[in-house]
C-alpha cells in the first residue's frame, strides 16, 4: 500500500470521508501522524531489518571521538553494534567511561600521584598547588616546581632546564607544558625554595575494547572509543537509518504496513478522544513479534542501542 491508500484505510475504519489526495485537510492530518507512528514510534521500540546499515570507521592514533557517517545517508538514527577483528568491542554506560578515564588519567598530580617537599625552615610555607589540565606528551614527564622570593615560581621537567620567575596568580590554572596546569590557592605566604612534583602520564593506548555513544554532531552519531588507539584500526559499525518521510501519494512505507496503520489509528482515535486501547494492545503485539525476529545484529550478539 502507498501512502494515500494508508490514510484512506484508517480514514474508513474512522467511519470519515477518504482524502483523494492530500490537499485534503484531514488527510495531510493522517499522513503527519503516519510519520511519526514509523519514524518514531515504530523504531524506537524495534529495530527493523529493512533499516539496518553496516558501515567502516577507520580510527586514528591518539583519536577517541568519531562521527558514524556511512556515504549517501543523512539520517541515522541508532548505532547497534560495533566489532574489530571478529570480537565484539563492548558497549559501556557514561558511568564507565567516566570511571575508565579516572583509572586511566592523563595527569597524575596532587589528587593521585605523590607531593614532595624539600626541607624548609619552620613555619613551613603553603601547601595549595593543585594539577590540572590534558598531558598531550607522548611519554612520561616529572614536573617539579619551586616557589622563589617576590611570589614567584620556577618550574622544570624531567631534570631540563628551569623556566623561571613566573609570577603566582591566585586561583588561576597557569599552563606549564604538554597541557598540563597549575593552580596556586594564594599567590602569597609561600616559603622560599617549598617544592612540589609530580608526574604526567601517558594515557593507556591500545586496540579498541569499548564504546560508547557521546551524542550527535550535525544529526550523525558520535562515538567515543576507549583505550586511546594506538594506531589505525578498522571497525565495523552497524547502525540503523531512519524511514524516509511519506510526501507523496505514491510514498511507499519501507516499514510493516499493517504496523504503520495500527500505529496510526492509536494517534488518531486519541486526537478524537476515542477509545484507542484495542489498536494500541494489537499495535504493542505486532512489535513485540519483529522486536523478537528481527532485534539481533547481522554479525553479532543482540545488543541494546542508545
């Protein structure tokens, strides 16, 4: 059935006059609450054969974000399954990720790593350096920092030379190297050579073992993949598309006819505050039968989409 045959069979099952095309007011008003029955309400509680699409992602070293963006589609809608090499890299939860990066930090500083202190006559100075920032170095560095007369600071990295003189700024991350920052609490009361250090460290890399989805960029899904790749490594990604918008008469649904229908009659009835719940229970069956035959990836396990 095409579009305009849709709107007319659930116009006659409303027992109303049929649209013979859709200058017809009430039938452009069925035809809206068909789009958004399968393009909405049908693939949000199924995932459809008729709408699956596989596609290629190749990473980059030191990449971790990537838009899903399979030539000549531009509306995706749910990505399903993402494998390399045969094994599935596995879906994880924000949680994870945000646990996954703490376990495996750029930078180790006073939160985590240890803080050193010369000796210094007493009183001792302050303690309020704190580390911040991104490392972007591609192997470990040591920092150490001096506090100097005047309120200033000098800094070096791995036992190199010393930037000096730099002035303390209360409450302000100031950039050492390698992304890495600094913050002092107070830019005064510091003691005369108190010393810290600390350690920056590169991010573990590695294959691809988990993903998750980050959110869309220009209506494509973005993915964020962990560990950092440590070179270039093909993914294989299914997705799936959304269903063409129904303009014309002659539109032909790619979904179930007879589950777009049933969908619709629930839309319709509600607008006209009739009783829908027989069409809606048949319409919760028939989902429930595809989501059952057709809700497993092509080339893996069933998984559940975002």
């Amino acid at each position: 059935m095409n579009a305009l045959q849709i709107v007319q069979e659930v116009q006659k099952r409303l027992r109303l006059p049929q649209a013979v095309s859709f200058a017809d007011t009430h039938g452009k008003l069925i035809l809206a609450f068909l789009n958004d029955v399968q393009r909405n309400m049908m693939t949000d509680n199924c995932i459809w054969d008729e709408l699956k699409v596989t596609h290629f992602l190749n990473t980059s070293r030191d990449v971790v974000l990537y838009p899903v963006a399979p030539s000549g589609i531009t509306e995706l809608d749910k990505v399903l399954y993402i494998e390399f090499g045969g094994k599935t890299v596995i879906k994880k939860d924000d949680a994870f990720f945000r646990e996954y990066r703490s376990a495996n930090r750029n930078l180790w500083g006073s939160e985590s790593g240890e803080i050193v202190f010369t000796p210094v006559a007493d009183p001792p100075g302050l303690n309020d350096l704190f580390t911040s920032g991104d490392f972007n170095g591609s192997a470990d560095v040591t920092y150490t920092v001096v506090a100097t007369a005047g309120n200033t600071y000098e800094w070096q990295e791995s036992g190199g030379a010393w930037t000096t003189g730099v002035a303390m700024v209360a409450g302000t991350a100031q950039l050492l190297s390698r992304g890495v920052y600094i913050t002092f609490a107070a830019a005064t009361g510091h003691t005369t050579n108190d010393s810290w250090a600390f350690t920056a460290k590169v991010q573990t890399r590695g294959e691809p073992l988990y993903w998750r989805f980050y959110g869309k960029s220009v209506l494509l899904p973005q993915i964020e993949i962990a560990p950092i790749p440590d070179q270039v490594y093909t993914l294989r990604v299914e997705l799936t598309k959304k269903p063409p918008m129904l303009v014309n008469a002659a539109d032909v649904p790619v979904l179930d006819t007879d589950t777009c229908i049933l969908g619709t009659m629930v839309k319709a009835r509600s607008e006209q505050g009739e009783n829908f719940m027989s069409e809606l229970e048949e319409f919760k069956l028939k989902l429930s039968m595809y989501s059952t035959s057709q809700g497993d990836s092509n080339f893996g396990e069933s998984m559940e989409p975002y």
